[in-house]
C-alpha cells in the first residue's frame, strides 16, 4: 500500500482519503488505465489507453478519486510476487502474437503440442478474461520433478498481473491481494502446509470461476467487532496438483495436462537464467497492448457444441471466442469431447460408488431391514445433488442399482427394494469400490 506521505498531493486529500492506490482501473472519461513498473528505474506509473492512443502518468484523477500506481518499492512488486509490464508495445498481428508465446513455452518446457497451443491462448485469455462471465482453469498434475513448477513459472509469467502464491505462503492475504489486483493466481495447491490452508485454497476455486459469487470472510474491526467482508476472486487460475480434486464440479472446470510421462526433450534448459524475466516481460509488454486493442471489443463466448454437457461448454466457450486459428479450434474441440468421454466414465464409477456408500450405511442402520429405493434415492439426494445436473430419481437409482451394480429387485407392498437374496453380493462389492475399510472401520 503506498503511503500518503509518499506522494504528491494536497493534505486535504490526504485527510478525506481520496487517494486511492490502484494496479487497474476503468476511468469514467471511458480510458483504460493498467500500472507498469520499469525494473531498470524502479519506478510505477500508469498506461493510459484513451481513443486509440497510449499516454503515461503518475497518477490520475477519476472523479472524486486520485488514483495512484503501488509502490515500486511495496513488497510484492519488490519479489516479484504480482508482475506487471514496464509499457506498451506493438505486437503486429495476434497470429505473430501467439507465436511468440508458444515458441517462449516450447523453449522452456516439455509438454504435449496440443497443451502447449492451449496454454497459449490461455494466456491470451487471461489478459481480457474480465470480458467473460465464465472462465476454465488450466492445471498441470504430477508427481515432484515432473515439471509442475516450470511450468507455473513459464506460463504464470505471461499472464495478466500474475499472482505467485507460493508454498510456503499462507492463504489469508490471498483473499485481499486477489481482490485489490483482480488478476491472474499462479497457485500450487498441492503445497500448501495446513489442512485448513487447503480449505480455503478450495473455497477460492470454486467461487473463483464465475463473475459475481465473492467469498465472504468475517474480520474484525477497530472495535473488535466481526463483521463479514466479501473478496471478489473472480478471474484465470492456473493451478498444479499432484492428485484429483475431490470436488468433482471444480476437476470439471480444469483444462489438465499429465506431467512427468515422458522423457524430456534434451534442448530444454534444466536451470532458468535470469534470460527468461527480460523475454515474459517483453511479451508482457506486447500483451497489454493487446488488451488495449480489445478494450471495448472482447468476442462474447457465443460457441456451443449441442453435443458437450453445458458445463462443459461454459468452460471451453471462452478460449474458443480467443482462438481464430482453425486447427487450434478443432484440437480444442476435440480435447473437449475429450474430457466429455472422461467426465462421463468418471461419472458412471462415482455414482455407483456413492450409491453404494449409502446402501452401506443403511444396510447397518436398518438392522435387517428392507433397503428400499426410495429410501435410497432420499439419502442419494441429501448428499450428493448438488454434484449432479440431472434429476436424481427412484427409476435413476433403480437403474444403477439394477444395472451397474447387478443386484435384482422386487416389488413390495411400499415400491421396489433390493432383493433379500442379493445382500451376499454386498461384501463382494464393498471391495470391489474400496469400501472394505470403512466397512471394517465402522
């Protein structure tokens, strides 16, 4: 946070509080202002994009508001941990554009050709992600030495005002960073110490895809009183794991790359030279000009394929209102019918074991009672539906029961229940999807 005493300007304003320290901002005369920071001079200032022309200065006045760049010297632009641009610069066409930020990824990183173009356009995403409403998440996932790391960096460093969250952070400051810089978290979930920590990591993913859901957090004033604060954390997030989501919706929003399956390509650099800084940040440079050009003119996300879940559409809709090359969009759309075919297989395992998590529990809380599908679909439908888009019915239930499962029903006196006869294929299928141990443990 700049200090008042650090910039030039009346007491009165100072007093009043009109000061207001920003990285971006929306000026009501319709010009679009994005903070640079030039390493070399170590000094912060402000891009200015008003009728096709970009102007600097030190600060601007926005109504009431004086609106003033951080700090060159604030912590997090004196480590690196939010980066900006130093200035604007040409770029030529978006063709030339992208592949500049593809031949700097495949430079530095090894991943699959088809990643590597999506990471691309990711990046391009990012710097005019605040046109869309619904945005994916790009993640890699990989055991330790498998390239995680590199490629946070290598892509986190392109992006717009990225947001490096390290291992050894913890989360509170995120929620206030977030919302103060509203760019892009470059995050390694997988690290982070506290379980608690991992907690809120979560919370910030699953609010963080779609415009208008902020987190809610109770902090306490001056008076030591709590009151609740909402942090927008609306924005891109790329993020690397070393296993699955447990939250099904949130693994669905990832675009996801395997790291570590193949042996690396001998011309990439094992150690990173301070080279790399100098090259991100003239990409950078040319990407918020980029960002000025499409100020006003962001492509909504039009694109359907009737044939994708809409989840899935809201996901991929967004990177194709960004990609204009043909076979771009067409690897893109086969990746999505890709994680179509997943999500599906995926699903099918996860309801039948779910389903027969619940018939677990009740077949011990019922005491040798009938397990009846009613019954089932009830407790189906208090635990899980909120991880499904469908309607979750008797008939489903009865579905899964009779033909995932192969167990028989029959008909009573109350509706359909399983069968007396099947309850000796229930331990056979307890192990079959892992529930021996919870069988044991209860």
């Amino acid at each position: 946070m700049i200090e008042p005493s650090k910039i030039k300007t009346s007491a009165e304003q100072v007093r009043r509080k009109d000061i207001k320290p920003v990285f971006s901002v929306v000026l009501r005369d319709g010009g679009l202002a994005e903070m640079v920071y030039n390493p070399d001079e170590q000094k912060s200032r402000f891009a200015i994009w008003r009728d096709g022309v970009v102007s600097y200065e030190k600060q601007i006045q926005n109504g009431k508001e004086l609106c003033v760049p951080y700090s060159a010297k604030n912590s997090l632009i004196e480590n690196e941990v939010i980066l900006v641009p130093s200035e604007a610069k040409e770029y030529g066409s978006e063709e030339e554009l992208i592949a500049r930020i593809s031949g700097f990824l495949h430079h530095y990183m090894d991943i699959s050709p088809v990643f590597e173009k999506l990471a691309s356009y990711y990046v391009l995403l990012t710097w005019i992600y605040d046109g869309f409403n619904e945005l994916p998440y790009l993640r890699v996932q990989g055991d330790a030495g498998s390239g995680k790391t590199r490629f946070l960096i290598m892509v986190g460093s392109l992006c717009y005002k990225p947001i490096f969250a390290s291992g050894a952070s913890t989360v509170s400051p995120l929620f206030r960073i977030l919302d103060a810089c509203r760019g892009t978290l470059i995050i390694d979930e997988g690290d982070f110490r506290l379980s608690d920590e991992k907690t809120e990591i979560i919370k910030i993913l699953n609010q963080g895809h779609a415009r208008g859901f902020p987190v809610l957090r109770s902090e306490s004033d001056n008076k030591r009183e709590f009151s609740p604060r909402a942090y927008q954390v609306f924005g891109p997030k790329i993020v690397a794991t070393r296993g699955l989501f447990e939250d099904r919706a949130l693994e669905s929003r990832c675009l996801t790359e395997l790291l570590g399956g193949r042996r690396l390509r001998e011309d990439i650099p094992i150690n990173l030279s301070e080279d790399y800084k100098s090259e991100a940040l003239g990409i950078r440079n040319q990407l918020l000009m980029f960002r000025f050009h499409s100020y006003g003119k962001i492509r909504p996300a039009s694109w359907i394929d009737r044939n994708l879940e809409p989840r899935l559409n809201q996901v991929f809709a967004p990177l194709m209102s960004v990609i204009e090359d043909a076979q771009a969009r067409q690897d893109l759309q086969a990746m999505a019918h890709h994680y179509q075919k997943q999500l599906v297989s995926d699903r099918s395992v996860d309801a039948e074991a779910q389903l027969l998590e619940i018939i677990q529990e009740l077949e011990t809380s019922f005491s040798g009672r009938e397990l009846g599908i009613k019954d089932l679909t009830g407790r189906f439908i208090q635990k899980y539906e909120d991880e499904y888009d469908r309607k979750i019915t008797p008939r489903w239930i009865g579905f899964l029961i009779r033909q995932r499962l192969g167990l028989g029903t029959e008909r009573h006196r109350g509706g359909y229940v399983i069968a007396s006869s099947e309850k000796a294929k229930f331990p056979r299928l307890y192990e079959k999807y892992g529930l021996t141990e919870l069988q044991e443990a209860d």
